[in-house]
C-alpha cells in the first residue's frame, strides 16, 4: 500500500514512492484540471518552487517535465518559502507547484498545489485524484527540460519591507535558528531592513526536520542555551518550508503557534479569527475577538472558515493554526501602506508582527505572552503509529467502550464533554482537556492538552502519551 494521500497541506508520503512516475502523474493530474477550468497562467505558466531537503531537485525536475508534457510552460522559481511561490502565483496570475514535506523527515516529501487564487481546496484535491485515475499513466519520461525562471523573492520581501517600515524593529536583537528552513537567509535579510540585529544560529547542512507542533528535544535545548550566553530580545525560526513559524521569548522558552497566531491577530486588528479545534480555549473565554470560528486540523479547513466569516461581513479575518502559520484573510491598510490578503499559512508575517509588538511596547516578549493568561497548552507526537491503530484507539474511547473511557480518565474527574470535530477532544471533570487525533502528513498519533499551569499540562501531556503508546501498542 502506497504511503502518498493528501493530508493537512498537499500530497505527501515517502520519497521512494514519490520520485518518478507519483510525481510526474500527480503533476499531470492537477495541469489537467486547472486545464479544464482554464485556469491556468498567461501563456499556460505554471510556477514551481522546492524547499531545501535532499530529493526536492530531482522532484521539482520531475514536476517540470509533467508540465511541459501536459502542453504548460514550467517556470522554475528556485528554493524559496511556500508563502513567497503561493504570493508569485496571486501576482502572476498563474497555478504553481511547491515541492516539500515540510517538517517531515527526509525520506518523505510531498507536492502542495496551488490556483492562481490560492491553495486548493478538498474538493481540488478529490478532483487531482479523479484526473489522476483517468489519465492512468505508466510512464515518466527522463528526459529533463529547462523551465523559465522567475524571481519571486523580491515581491515577497517588498511586501513586508512596505507595511512594517524601516524602523519597525530598530533597537532589537534577533536570534534567527536557521537549521535547513527554505526561509533562513529571507527571515535574516527583512529583520536587517527593519532596523533589527539579526543573528544567526545553528545552519545546517542537512535536512534537519523541525516540527513547530511537536519541538525535539535539541531543539528546545538549543534556544535555552543561546538566550543565556547572549542578549537576544527573541528567537525566531519556521520548519523546513517557512510557512509556519517557530517564536521564543528572550529566555529561549518557545511560543505556541497559536499564541503568535492570536497576536498577529491582534497587532493587525482582525475583528474575525478563524482557527482549528486543537487551539487554545482562551481564544473564546477572553474575549480577544469578536468572532472566533473553529474548524477542523488543516490550511483547506481554515481558508473555508475564513471565506464563510468574509461572506458572512467580517471586517478583517486572520487565520491561524496551534502549530503555526498565520493565513491573511483580508486587505490590511495602516498609516496609508496595505497589505494584500494572502490566504496560505505564511511565517513571515507573524514572525515581524511579534517582534513588532515588542519594539512598540517597549516590554519583554515573555510579559507580553503573560498578559495574554492563555491556557497552558502543551503538545507532542507518537511516531510511526499506523492511522488505522490511531482511528481504533479514538473510537474505542470515544462510543464502544464507555468504562473503557472513564477509568482512564477517573483521576481528573471523569470525561464531562467530547468535541468530535478532528479526532477526540476531551474536557475533563477537573477542566482540562486532551485530544486525540491522527497526524494528517505521516504515521503519527498526535496529542494535545490544555491545563492552567505548567506542571498539571506537562503531567497531563504524559499521562496522555503513555496512555495512548499502551493501547494502540
């Protein structure tokens, strides 16, 4: 059984299955479609953009010839941030293809698709599938083409040049953690244009896989280690295809992305929020905003949410996920410089709003995170876990085995609700919760919990993780 299927964002599974004839068809398949709704570039463009882990060239080859094949012209964009490709594909008018697994390992990688709109959406990737199983191809030609180039970098980087300003972040010193993210040279560039120090830390030359939802334990370590043997007023980073982002505090303790998520919001003035499930519950209880919409896990899920607010008068809506990356809903004008919506998850504009914020209020990162009295949110993964053992571990905890539901939970009071939307969200008697779901991208078990101080979510985290390694065992 193959290991390709689209998940949260794009197609993606294990590089072996991918390289060759699963690239060059699936390719095939979407030209196919935006084809049949011509809706494809000026003079049939199709842009295609790669991250920087092993395979991406040898993909991106691939993708290139699936589209002159398909009667397109493939524009290389080169290694450049998912948002910058999905920002060049708004202005050129054209469709595009990023090549990346994001934060997955190395030996897996994927496909994101995108209309001259946007990303698609669930019922663009139903359609790839159907073109995909029509055109039944067996062949991939090895033959290489040339694709035109283009530089979408210099738009990407005039964006936020022009709203924030020059002296936006003037006075700060920044630890940018570079590891192998597509974006490590762009983030360090735009801080300098801003007036900022930048400082780079700990570039690889390897693919490293760097999770902003479930953080390694180096990783953790690192940020710790350079905030106390340098005066930096944060850190900032994003996974391997910058669009999402990676924030911690001048004591090197990391942000949830929904933290950074709701201070972009608020730094630009959103009236409307759309967010998944697995977000913090402060959002509603605070009153931070006038409207919060919840959908399930994933960037199609939250641009549908972000429509229906649009449709529905919201003045101006901010998407975000827990695991980071902030989708701009809405055109944002401030001291007579706008900003265009860019409706896919993007790191760049949370990570300048943050730091921003900083430089505005003259006050700590880590005050500014207090003042929030967000939840203690917590997250981490079980890898390798098969999502047909994960899907038998929620249902038996969710209806078919009652007793088996409120032993494990009898400490905390019980199980009081269930929130069914993306996996198995549980509030406890005690008023914290744990969720359960499948990773979308790889064979992983996710968990996530909330409590209101540090040590309860962490032995609560635990608790949850062992729980779940000895059932689905």
């Amino acid at each position: 059984m193959t290991s390709l299927k689209f998940g949260t964002s794009g197609l993606r599974g294990l590089v072996a299955e991918l390289v060759g004839l699963p690239a060059y068809s699936h390719v095939r398949a979407f030209c196919a479609m935006v084809g049949e709704d011509g809706a494809a570039g000026p003079g049939g463009d199709v842009l295609i953009g790669r991250d920087l882990r092993s395979s991406s060239p040898l993909i991106s080859a691939q993708c290139a010839r699936a589209i002159v094949d398909a009667g397109l012209v493939a524009v290389d964009c080169g290694a450049i941030p998912t948002p910058a490709l999905a920002l060049a594909a708004v202005q050129c008018g054209a469709p595009a293809i990023m090549v990346t697994g994001s934060h997955i390992p190395d030996d897996r990688n994927g496909l994101k698709f995108y209309r001259r709109q946007g990303e698609i959406d669930k019922a663009d990737e139903a359609r790839i599938l159907a073109w995909h199983a029509k055109l039944n191809l067996s062949v991939a030609p090895d033959e290489p083409v040339t694709p035109r180039r283009h530089d979408a970098l210099a738009a990407y980087q005039a964006r936020y040049r022009e709203f924030f300003g020059a002296d936006a972040l003037r006075g700060l010193t920044v630890g940018v953690y570079q590891h192998s993210s597509v974006g490590r040279d762009v983030i360090c560039d735009l801080i300098a244009a801003l007036g900022a120090t930048p400082v780079p830390l700990g570039r690889a030359d390897r693919f490293i896989p760097v999770d902003t939802e479930a953080l390694r334990p180096e990783d953790v370590a690192l940020a710790v280690e350079w905030a106390g043997s340098q005066k930096l007023d944060a850190i900032v980073s994003t996974d391997g295809d910058a669009d999402r982002p990676l924030v911690a505090d001048e004591l090197g303790r990391f942000l949830r992305g929904d933290l950074v998520g709701a201070l972009t919001a608020a730094f630009l003035g959103a009236d409307a929020i759309v967010t998944p499930v697995t977000s913090n519950s402060a959002l509603e209880r605070l009153g931070l905003f006038q409207q919060v919409i919840r959908t399930r896990v994933g960037s199609p899920y939250v641009i549908a949410g972000m429509a229906e607010a649009t449709a529905a008068g919201a003045r101006l809506v901010v998407g975000f996920e827990a695991n980071g990356g902030v989708l701009l809903g809405s055109e944002v004008a401030h001291e007579g410089v706008s900003l265009a919506a860019l409706p896919t998850r993007d790191a760049m504009l949370p990570i300048l709003a943050t730091l921003t914020a900083i430089a505005r209020a003259q006050k700590p990162l880590s005050r500014l995170v207090a003042e929030q009295k967000f939840a203690i949110a917590l997250s981490n993964r079980l890898q390798e876990v098969p999502q047909e053992k994960t899907a038998a571990f929620i249902a038996r905890l969710d209806a078919e085995d009652p007793a088996f539901r409120d032993a494990a939970f009898a400490t905390h009071g019980g199980v009081a609700t269930r929130d069914r939307r993306d996996g198995l969200r549980l509030t406890l008697g005690d008023g914290n919760t744990v969720h359960f779901r499948a990773s979308g991208n790889a064979p992983e078990l996710r968990v996530y919990v909330e409590a209101m101080d540090e040590a309860a979510a962490g032995a609560l985290l635990q608790e949850g993780l062992k729980f779940a390694r000895e059932t689905t065992a």
